[in-house]
C-alpha cells in the first residue's frame, strides 16, 4: 500500500507514464514493442513493461500481434466516442464544417495546437471527384501550416520561439523556414483574420485559415479550406468570406 506523502506522487509518475507511452504509440502510428517503447522514452524497461501490462488489462491498450507489440486500445475509442458527444464545441465545429464544404465544395477542417504541434481535430471532404484529404490527428510542425500562423498569435515573439522546436522551422521537403519571417506572418495574419498560402506539403493546393476565438478573445482553434490552387485563386474573397462567416458562431464557445 502507498502511504503518506509519496502516494499522489507515485500516482502522478504512474499517470505520467501511461500518458507518455499512449502518446508514443500515438505518434508513432503503429504498434511497438515495450522495449521500443522504453529506448523511445528512455525509461526502465522493467517499468515500462508493467505498466503496458496494467494497460492492457485496463483496454488502455491492445495486443497488436503474437510478438508483443501492442497499439492503442478500444477503451480509448469509447472514450473519444463519449467526448464527441458530449462536447458542444465539436458539435459546433461539425455543423461549420458541413457548411463549409457545402457552400465551397471544398476540403474544410477544424484544427488546433496539441502541444508544440498542430493536428487536425475533424474534417469534411470535399464534394469534387478528385478528392483532397488529410490525415486527423496527426501532429505537423507549426510553421508548416496556414493555421500555424493564427494559432501561435496570442504569443509573443519569445514564447514563440521557446514554443516552436528549431528543427520544425523546415518544410516537409527540408528546406528552412525563417523564424524571423514566419513571426512577421504570424503578427500579419492576427491583424487580417486569415492568412493563406500555397500548401507546403504539395504544389497543387492552397490553404486558408480563419481564427476561432475563446471567450477571452485568445485564438482557440483555426476553420480552414483547402482547395486546388486554380480554385482557391479564383473563389479567393468567396472562401475567407465563407470561413469568417461559419467561425462567427463558434467565437467564444470554443
């Protein structure tokens, strides 16, 4: 039995490390053996190992295969299908979503910062044969992203810089990224209430993202479409004006 003062303390380490391997095994998008999982983290193996079990006995997590790999669990899909619920700022970020892509035909998105990174939180595809799409949930360096911009300016220039890791001020093809520049853009974009530019990922999109605001006027969450560079040059006032319109419900309520 954990007794006195050590008790919150070995629990907090407990949940601390069960939260570090989930987001490993998040990251790193396929199953991993527990020893992986402790070099990736540089934690006892021995540690590392009860702890999966624990999870595995909770559903935390799942056996992925016959050679101990393990993967994320369908406790956690319940879990996310409970918060999708009962959440009124998803449900509000659907409704805009649909609307959006109705209105545009177009790739819209929900997204936001976790942590140091930005992921996208929901999406509706596009109405077009030829299909734009992205992957939810996957964390992307800031500076790569339109959204990046708008979601990082409430900060300022220093905690900017002490937030964003220098390797993530590359493009996907490794080309660098001024930091000086990318502020610029960041101050630019907060004052305008969008920002755009041709996607980094690949040379036939351009995205535009547009602040959702908290109730203390702080950037919570970007709505965002992305569209082929044809169209998004010729709809260019029609988007931001679609996009301020459907992020004007969710101001505030984020």
């Amino acid at each position: 039995m954990i007794k006195g003062e050590d008790a919150p303390k070995r629990r907090e380490h407990g949940l601390d490390r069960a939260m570090d391997l989930m987001e490993a095994l998040r990251r790193a998008r396929e199953p991993m053996r527990p020893n992986e999982l402790a070099t990736l983290l540089g934690a006892p193996r021995s540690s590392v190992h009860e702890m999966v079990g624990r999870m595995l006995a909770l559903g935390l997590l799942d056996a992925a295969d016959g050679d101990g790999r393990v993967f994320l669990g369908r406790k956690l899909y319940l879990f996310g299908i409970a918060y999708l619920e009962s959440s009124r700022g998803l449900r509000l970020a659907e409704a805009a979503l649909e609307r959006i892509t109705a209105e545009t035909r177009e790739l819209s998105q929900f997204c936001a910062l976790d942590g140091n990174r930005y992921v996208v939180l929901r999406q509706r595809e596009s109405a077009r044969p030829f299909r734009i799409s992205a992957d939810t949930g996957q964390p992307i360096p800031i500076p790569q992203t339109a959204s990046g911009r708008l979601l990082v300016s409430d900060l300022g220039d220093d905690e900017i810089r002490a937030l964003i890791p220098p390797e993530d001020f590359r493009t996907p093809a490794g080309a660098p990224i001024d930091p000086d520049g990318f502020i610029a853009e960041v101050r630019a974009a907060r004052q305008a209430g969008v920002f755009s530019f041709d996607s980094m990922a690949d040379t036939f999109t351009h995205c535009f993202a547009v602040p959702v605001e908290d109730a203390s006027g702080r950037v919570a969450a970007t709505l965002c479409i992305v569209a082929p560079i044809d169209d998004a040059n010729a709809n260019r006032d029609a988007y931001v004006a679609c996009l301020k319109a459907a992020a004007e419900p969710l101001h505030g309520r984020i």
